[in-house]
C-alpha cells in the first residue's frame, strides 16, 4: 500500500513535468527553425551562390569566343642595307711555300740552318757529298778531251783530202792544155800532110819526105787520143777528191755533234754536281727540316725514303688565304676586290687583303668557290698556318627583305610565310631563302614590303581563316 502511494506521488510530478514542457514547446521550436534557417542561408552564400557565379562567367566567356574572331600578332618586313658583310672562314698560308728536294744522291755533309731561321734567296742551306756525280763529271770530261781531239783530227783529214782536190783539179787543167796544144798541133800536122802529098803528086818533093809529114799526122792523132783518155783519168780523180772531201765534212758533222753531245753531257754532269750546294729558292722561313748531317740523302722527289726531302721553306712577306664562297655570295665577290682579315689572337689590329683570284668553277661536292685572298705581311706578324676571319663588304642595287625567323613556317609544301589579308583574311605564301642572319632572314622571293606577316604561326592557322591582327612595333623584327 505504500508502494501504492509512493508511485502514485511520482505520477504526479512527472505530469507536472510534462506539463511545464509543453507550455515551453512553442518558443523552443521558432528558435530551431529560425537556427536552420541561418545554416542553410549561410551554405547558399558560401557554396552555392559562387558557384552560380562562376557558371555564369564561364558562360559569358564561352559566349564571346564563339562570337569574336582570334587574335594574330603581325609585322611588316623591312628592307635590308644596301650593303651586306660576308664573313668567311680561312687559313694564312705562305705566298709560296715548297719543299726542297736534293737533287744528287748523297750524304748531306754540311747543314747551315734550321728551322725558324729566315733565309734569303740563293742563300746556301746545306752541302751533300756526291762522289758518283764527281765521277760522272772527270768521266764526261775526258769524254768531252776525247771528241775535241777525233774532231781535230777529222778537221786535219778534211784539210788533206780537199788540198788533193785542189791537186787533182790543177792536173786536170794541164791535161786540158796538154789536150788543147795536141788538137793544134795535130791540125797543122794535118795541113802540112796534105801539103807534101800535093807536092809529091807534082812530083816537087820526094815520097819519103811526104811520108815523114804523114807518119808526124797519125802520131799527132795519136798524142791527141792519149791526151784525152788522160783527160778522163783526171776527172775521175777529181771526182774521187770531191767525193772523198765530201765524206770527211760528213764524218766532221758526226764529230762536231758528237762534241756537242759530249759538252751537253759535261754541262749537265756539273749541274747536277752543283746541285751538292743546296741553295734557298727565295726569300722566307724554314719551317721544317728533316735531315741531319750524315745523313743518306736521294734525289728527286719520288724516292720512298723518309730523308727524300731536306728543308720546307715559306714566304712570309706576303700572305694568302684560301676561302670558300657560297653559291649565294658568289656574284658579290670579284677580283681586285678588297677585304678585312682578322686575327682572333690579334684584336687589335686589322689586315687588308686583296682578292687575286678565284677558281671559276664551283666545286660539286660543297658548292663554293674556292678563293684566294692576297695579304702583306711587311713586319711578319702573321704567320702561315693561323686561322682568320676574311669579311667582305659587298653592295647591293637590289637588297632583299628582312624576315624576323619567327614568322616562317616550315611543312611539306616548303617554308612558308602567314600574311592577313585587307578582308583579314590568312593566307600562306612560300617563299626563297637568302642569307640567314639567325633571329631574321633574308627573302629572295617576291615579297610586297607592306605585307602583314603572322609571328610564330600555329598549324591550327588554315587558309582563309579571318583573324584580327595586331601590329607589332617595328623594332619588335
């Protein structure tokens, strides 16, 4: 029973409770919905709204690039100087250079300079030991005694033989007087013959007298006949004489040429025995040297022993430089045409070459012309063997224009240029290359100057494409 009223009493205050709550229930519920209501105005403002906004940018943005045209970068080429600088690479070499060779084989018996030495011409440079080409020449000079002597004596021979010409045509003319003197008297030996055989016949003079007079005729005609077959004899001899004469001045041709050919053969000896004095060609430096005293030396050129060749000698007072031209610069180099060398250990100082002459003919595996370039080295600064720098200052009637390089495009159909059109429109023109100057380059091409290229073109660029171009400030290419 008291169970019973002890929870009949807490009934009763929980009812209290329950009722003090419900009479509190109404304000507690506007403060809730009131605090959602912040929470959810607070998310709108921080997330949702943002992004509403964004959206709506993005729009607007997308908005414009399907409404407005793209936007290119253009300038203008300008024209190029009037005049260019071609600067060409090359090596100073000796106006002359050679190596020397002996020309007798030997042992160098004596040398007299080294290298780095400056010689003068026909300055002796060293002695070779030639005891075969001594030889040669006490041989070729006996020789020589030899013919002068066969040739005195063919002279002494000649002589000889034509004073018996001389002999054998004086025995011919007295045989020719004797002749003459018979046929006289044979002719009176006739007349008086006749004579006394008339008389006889008169009976005035005595038939042996008559016959006397007849035996002197027949011995008359008889003295004639002799004379005349002597006359034929001395022709003969003089024939043989002449003959003889005419053999000996044959044999005397044969000798003086032998001489001739024996003297040729001294005179060539004793060159070559000269040739022991090894004489400087003309005026330079030795820059090589590659024997030494002792040494087994051989002539010529051709010999394949490492000591064929003595000394290399070069010319320094005058220098020059070979270079080779591109195909593009060829017809802006000329003869007589000057040019700056330069030195890249002498900064300071600048050579003027002169160019002296050029190969005229392009070579097929490089395209270039070979060029020789002439300078004077009066107080030999230079020296053969440097590097230089050869700059040629050519002008031009006609100079090209100036690309800047970032305007050229590069595909299958060439290189290319982009130009906005008056109706801003795109459109591709290729173009020729000239020289190329690194951040621009040269046109060879048919280019209008006012032309409004595109800087660094993209593939996206099509032909006929409007655009909106900007021009760039000149200084910009």
């Amino acid at each position: 029973m008291h169970n019973q009223e002890v929870t009949k009493a807490d009934n009763s205050d929980l009812a209290k409770t329950i009722d003090s709550q419900e009479k509190k229930s109404p304000f507690v519920s506007m403060r809730i919905i009131a605090g959602i209501g912040f929470i959810v105005t607070g998310l709108l403002a921080v997330g949702i709204i943002p992004r509403l906004y964004r959206q709506s940018e993005l729009n607007a943005f997308a908005k414009s690039v399907t409404t407005e045209l793209p936007t290119v970068n253009v300038v203008h080429p300008k024209l190029a100087a009037n005049s260019t600088e071609l600067v060409l690479p090359g090596s100073v070499q000796g106006d002359k250079e050679v190596t020397i060779y002996s020309r007798s084989d030997g042992y160098l018996q004596e040398r007299f300079v080294d290298i780095g030495d400056r010689v003068n011409a026909r300055q002796l440079l060293a002695t070779v030991s030639t005891p075969d080409a001594d030889q040669n020449v006490h041989q070729s000079f006996a020789d020589l005694a030899k013919a002068k002597a066969t040739l005195a004596q063919g002279k002494a021979d000649l002589a000889q033989r034509e004073s018996s010409v001389s002999q054998a045509k004086a025995n011919l003319k007295a045989v020719e007087a004797q002749l003459t003197q018979a046929e006289v008297n044979l002719k009176l030996a006739k007349k008086t013959w006749l004579r006394w055989q008339t008389l006889e016949k008169q009976g005035a003079v005595t038939k042996q007298a008559a016959d006397e007079y007849e035996t002197a005729y027949y011995a008359g005609i008889a003295n004639v006949q002799t004379i005349r077959a002597q006359l034929v004899a001395a022709n003969d001899n003089v024939k043989t004489a002449v003959a003889a004469v005419s053999s000996q001045q044959s044999n005397i041709s044969s000798l003086v040429a032998s001489v001739a050919s024996s003297k040729a053969n001294d005179k060539r000896l004793r060159v070559v025995q000269s040739f022991k004095r090894i004489l400087a060609p003309f005026t330079g430096i030795i820059t090589a040297r590659n024997v030494d005293t002792g040494a087994l030396i051989s002539a010529g050129s051709n010999s394949n022993s490492t000591n064929s060749w003595l000394f290399k000698i070069a010319e320094t007072d005058s220098l020059r430089i070979h270079i080779n031209v591109p195909q593009n610069s060829v017809a802006s180099i000329h003869q007589g045409q000057l040019a700056q060398v330069h030195i890249r250990e002498l900064p300071a100082r600048t050579f003027t070459g002169l160019v002296t002459r050029t190969a005229d003919s392009l070579d097929s595996s490089t395209n270039t012309l070979l060029t020789e370039i002439q300078v004077q080295n009066p107080d030999n600064v230079l020296r053969p063997g440097m590097y230089a720098e050869v700059t040629f200052t050519a002008k031009r009637p006609h100079p090209p224009l100036l690309l800047p390089a970032n305007t050229l495009l590069v595909n299958a159909l060439g290189t290319q240029v982009a130009i906005v059109t008056p109706e801003n429109k795109v459109h591709f023109q290729k173009v020729d290359l000239g020289r190329d100057y690194g951040s621009q380059v040269e046109v060879t091409s048919d280019l209008n100057q006012d032309a409004a290229l595109i800087t660094n073109p993209t593939s996206d660029l099509v032909e006929g494409t409007k655009v909106k171009a900007l021009v760039g400030k000149s200084g910009e290419h």
